[in-house]
C-alpha cells in the first residue's frame, strides 16, 4: 500500500493535500508534513495545501491558494478525514486521482486508494511510515520543518502520548522526529497555551464545583461568568476535561447556561454509562461522553440526581 502511494507521488508534477475541517494539529500536522516531505525529495514538483484557515495553528503551517486548473492533472491526497462530508475544500474530487490516508473507521472508503490504519495513533504517525519506507527504497530525506509538523500531529492526538492510542509505533515514529531539531518546549507552548481570562475563567468555575461522596461532579458555568471574563461557549468547553484528574471522580457534568435560561449539558464519565442519561434528556452521544439539555434548573437537578446514581 505505502509503496503504491510512493509510486503515485513520483508520477504527478502537481500534488494537491486536504485534510478536515476545523483543522486540529494531525490534520495539519499530517497535511504539510506530507507536502514538505515531498517538496523535500521532488523539488520540481509542484506541491500544495489546501483548506480553510485555522489562525490559532497558524504556526503549523499557512494554506495555498490552489487554482482551479490546477486540479486538472493533479494527484489528490486527502489526510486524517474519514468522511468526504468533513473534507475542507470540497474540490478535492476534481483531480486525475484521489488517495485517502487515514486512522479513522473506514466508514467511507473513498477514493482509487485507500491506506486506513485505526491502530496508528494519529495520520502524521502513518506519514512518517511512509516517510521510513521511502527512505529506504527512494532514498528519502526529511527535513526539519516536516519532522516539527508531523510530531505536533503525534502529540495532538496522543494527548502528549498519555492516550491509549500511544503505542511502540508511536514511539518509534517520535524517535525518527526527534532525529531532527525540534524545539519541544516552543512547540508545547504554542499548542497548549491559553489567554489569561481563559484561566481565569476556569478558576471560577471550578470554585463552584462539587463533587458528592459516591464520586459524581457538576458544575455551572453562567452567562454572567462567560460575559465577565469573556469567554464563548466553545472555549468555555475545554474547563469540563480539567476535573478529569481529580481524586474519586467517577462521573461528571456540566451546565453550561443559554441566553435563554436553558441550559447545555456535557457528561463525562470514567466508567459508568452515561450516554443514556442524555439520550433521556434530549441529547446523545458516546458511552463515556455525550451532551444533552436541559430545559430549566429543576431538570439539570433531576440529571445530577441520575448521575448520583450511576455512581452509587
Ligand atoms: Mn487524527
């Protein structure tokens, strides 16, 4: 499969790499780190990114703009994108051939090749198979920025390498990175750094949280402590992953207030099912992470009442 890929890049002059939407670090990560790669070892082939900008990973890398034409006689390869719905720049379709790359369930195996392996930990781990094999028949090099994109993919989506998805391969494909310079702590920084309101934030809402004897946490955040600190709602998200850690916690949520009064709930859990306690409030979700609403304060009472009791 890696030796068919290789055989079609060294065949098209113009390559063209997409990725998903709401670009996370893997999706950049493997998407310019595949295109510095073959920029690297093909210097006359014309090579280009594209996708909707995502300016808070701005350091990952900046998109081209592709022509139209371009698409023409070009080789498409889509990363880290299980559904062509999720495929950022909806053109990907209008070249001579299409290779997706990916981790994902193959729920839509699109394109005239398709490499998926759910147990590589991220794309930018694949890549750098790719990369490995390509060295050794083609004689491939890699350069120090498609080793800093493909380990911010790694790290991305390894949580840092504490996820279960972190495996010797991971570790391996992390060793060959760190071949080349790659300032971890610079790259951490810009990953993981937050704005101070943020912070702030997230100190105030975690003063309010509670946690019961039998392990089950809930919080509030409100519109006044959004407006206060100015925070959205989407970045107001990241405070429900920070109890995770805390001692006995088995269970968790969080109401986070509407305009309206109402509110959306987040439920988390590190072992008992939650999803059907959302499933019974108008939401949904996965066994362990599901969201729901609720529509005044009496129900998001009735909710923490049935998370008490998943973890009695
Ligand atoms: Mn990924």
């Amino acid at each position: 499969m890696i030796a068919e890929i290789i055989k079609k890049i060294e065949e098209y002059e113009t390559i063209i790499i997409h990725r998903h939407e709401s670009p996370d670090p893997d999706a950049l990560g493997s998407q310019g780190g595949l295109a510095e790669l073959v920029k690297t070892n093909y210097p006359h082939k014309s090579v280009l990114v594209t996708g909707e900008d995502e300016p808070s990973l701005a350091f990952l890398g900046e998109m081209d703009g592709v022509h139209d034409r371009l698409y023409e006689q070009a080789l498409v390869i889509v990363c880290d994108t299980a559904n062509t719905e999720r495929i950022s720049d909806q053109r990907y379709t209008n070249g001579n051939y299409l290779i997706k790359i990916d981790h994902h369930p193959n729920e839509e195996p699109y394109g005239d090749l398709v490499w998926v392996d759910t147990n590589a930990s991220s794309t930018s781990e694949m890549i750098v198979r790719l990369y490995e094999q390509a060295k050794e028949e083609q004689k491939w090099e890699l350069s120090e920025v498609a080793a800093y994109l493909l380990y911010a993919g790694i790290v991305g989506d390894t949580g840092r390498f504490r996820f279960t998805n972190t495996t010797p391969r991971t570790f391996a494909a992390a060793a060959t990175l760190l071949t080349k310079e790659i300032d971890t702590t610079e790259l951490y920084t810009k990953m993981y750094t937050k704005p101070l309101r943020l912070v702030r934030f997230q100190g105030d809402v975690l003063q309010q949280f509670e946690l019961t004897e039998v392990g089950a946490g809930y919080g509030y955040i409100t519109q006044k402590q959004l407006k206060e600190r100015d925070v959205t709602i989407t970045e107001s998200s990241a405070v429900v992953n920070a109890v995770a850690d805390i001692e006995g916690i088995k269970a968790w949520v969080f109401f986070v207030e509407n305009e309206d009064g109402t509110y959306r709930v987040r439920l988390r859990s590190k072992a008992p099912v939650i999803n059907d306690i959302a499933m019974e409030h108008n939401g949904g979700g996965h066994a362990l992470a599901a969201g729901a609403k609720a529509a005044d304060f009496e129900e998001t009472e009735q909710i923490i009442a049935q998370l008490q009791a998943k973890c009695s």
